[in-house]
C-alpha cells in the first residue's frame, strides 16, 4: 500500500507535539520524511500504527480526528460528506478504506439501530488503541460535521481504557468489549446532511470551478445531467437511476432526452469524470487511490485504465508533465517579475 505523508501533514503533526521522524524510528520503518509517498506493506502499516499508540496521548489522537483540523489532507472525508446522509456517507467510506489500506469497516443495520466496527485485515493482528479510537472518534465527528448535529451514540464499545477527555468527547455509554463498536440510531444516520454537494466544490480550486463553468452547459439537458453528475459523484450516488430519480424522471426518459442530444448517459459520466480527474491530480498532494475514489471509481487499476484511455497518458506520465507545466509557469512569472522591476 502507498501513504500519502504530505508537507502539511507532517506540519500538523508538528503542531500537535508530534514528530513524524519519531513515528517512523518508533515503528522501525526507513526515513521517508523527504518523500511525498510512503510504500508500506500490511506489517510496515501495523507497525506505524503502533509507533502512533506508544506516541500519542488522547488529546493528540482527538486532534487528528477532527476534521476541520484534517481537511486539506483527507479529502476522502469531504467526499463522504458529499452524501445524502449519515448511512450513505459510512457506506461510501468503508469502500474508501478498502481501496488505500487494511482497515476494514464493517456496518451492519438492524430496524432501529446501526452498528459500525473496525479491524485490520491480516489474521491475528488486532487494531492498537489508537486506530480504534482515532477511526471511532473520525465516523463520530464526520456525522456531526454532516448534520450540523450534535449526534451522539447509542453506545460506544471498546476493548481500551478511554481517558476522560475522550469519554467526553463521545458522551455516550461507553462498554468495555473483545472487539470494538459504535452503535447509533438509524433515525439519526439518515438526517440529511446538511453538506451534501457542497463540501468537495469548497475543497477544489477557484480554477476548476472556472474550468467546470465552462465545460457544462445548464442551457441544454445534457448540462443538466453534467451538473447533477458533478455533484453525485463525490457522494458515491451516481447511476443513471440515481441521476434520473434528481430529475424527477425515469431512467428511460433521461436516456431519450439525451439520445436527441447526439450523447449517451455512460458518455457524459465519463466526461465529468475526466474532468474532475485532471483537476485531482494537479493537486500533487493526492494519492492515486484517493483520486480514483473521489471520481467513483472502486478499484484503482480499473480508474488508471480509464485515464489512460481518455488521454493517451499514463498518471504517472500526467503528473510528470504537469510538474514541468509548474514549474516554467513559475519560471516564466520569476523572469517577468524581474524584468519589471528594471
């Protein structure tokens, strides 16, 4: 698996009193401060995992699960937040958690309750204290943030011993269990929320919404669907019965008004999915797994397919030129900046 290990990651950790240096001597992993990518194995991923345990102290794993402290590093979350909902938001994220590592998320729904758990994916290794409370405290914060609610679960279970600053920040009956779990209301996971189309567009640069303005028409019915694709996608609810069903229409019907169109439904996702991709990608902070979930894809060999087809380029050759685009900009505007200035 890769780990993105941003410049502002690494400075929030700084922030909070944590080195990543450390982290990694702790964890007996190489030295990858000077990298933006980390590669690690399911074991390497463990082992950092515990580094974080003996590390972290409860108000630090509290402040790395917040997401108004973590937002320009997981945009994944914001994409979650894209969803109609609490139960469509943890069931777009548990795909999300498959794709860049092994933390499973298990969700399981009964009439009136919903439980949420966690575990690593390699027999025989349980998730250290702190990946059940930092993933725990993440679901909780990610529901509150989504409904402007102060939700609250209907129990909390745990095989750690939570300090009381955590025990706070649940404000919930708290059980001490083998394995671990979130409980919540059904009633409370399907308050919509009140993010929904609206996070991912903050994230994405002024640029792209220019570059969107001017790729989708609303004045035809197919700039109609681009708009409700552009905004579906994030929140993982973009088939052409969940586009049809925005509109008010039936599959069929949108399938005919775009037939007279000259296009197809399959058409016009691929081309807001392209659109969107090119601009993911020119953030260089942004794995490839992570892209190929932000545009709806589940695996990401099948998304780097797709880009190579719709470009002729491979990502790897795609960034590579985009990084020579930026820097002769920035050359360019560095010689211009000086030859006013005489």
């Amino acid at each position: 698996m890769k780990l993105t290990i941003t410049k502002q990651y690494q400075e929030f950790l700084n922030s909070i009193g944590v080195d990543f240096q450390t982290l990694l001597d702790v964890a007996q992993l190489p030295d990858g401060t000077w990298k933006e990518e980390l590669t690690l194995s399911t074991l390497d991923y463990y082992h950092l995992l515990l580094a974080f345990d003996k590390i972290l102290t409860d108000e630090q794993i509290l402040a790395m699960s917040r997401l108004q402290n973590i937002q320009m590093f997981m945009p994944p979350f914001f994409a979650a937040l894209s969803s109609k909902n609490g139960l469509a938001a943890i069931e777009h994220f548990a795909k999300y958690k498959k794709i860049i590592g092994p933390v499973i998320v298990d969700m399981e729904q009964f009439d009136d309750f919903v439980r949420v758990s966690y575990r690593y994916d390699y027999t025989g290794l349980e998730l250290p204290r702190f990946a059940v409370l930092n993933e725990q405290h993440l679901l909780l914060d990610m529901i509150r943030t989504g409904t402007g609610q102060a939700i609250k679960p209907v129990r909390l279970g745990t095989p750690y011993v939570y300090g009381q600053e955590a025990l706070e920040a649940f404000d919930c009956h708290v059980e001490q269990m083998e394995g671990n779990e979130l409980i919540f209301r059904k009633s409370d996971l399907e308050l919509p929320f009140i993010t929904a189309n609206n996070i991912m567009l903050d994230y994405l640069e002024p640029q792209l919404k220019e570059r969107l303005a001017e790729a989708i028409s609303s004045e035809s019915f197919t700039g109609i669907v681009q708009q409700k694709l552009y905004q579906a996608i994030p929140g993982g609810e973009f088939s052409v019965e969940d586009i049809a069903m925005s509109l008010g229409i039936s599959s069929r019907t949108l399938q005919r008004n775009l037939n007279a169109e000259g296009t197809k439904f399959n058409q016009e996702l691929q081309n807001v999915q392209k659109l969107l991709a090119l601009s993911y990608l020119e953030k260089s902070d942004i794995s490839t797994d992570e892209v190929a979930y932000l545009v709806g894809y589940a695996e990401a060999s099948s998304f780097s397919r797709a880009f190579k087809k719709w470009t002729g380029k491979t990502i790897s050759q795609y960034r590579k030129l985009n990084q020579k685009k930026s820097v002769d900009s920035a050359l360019l505007a560095c010689c211009c900046s000086r030859w006013k200035g005489r």
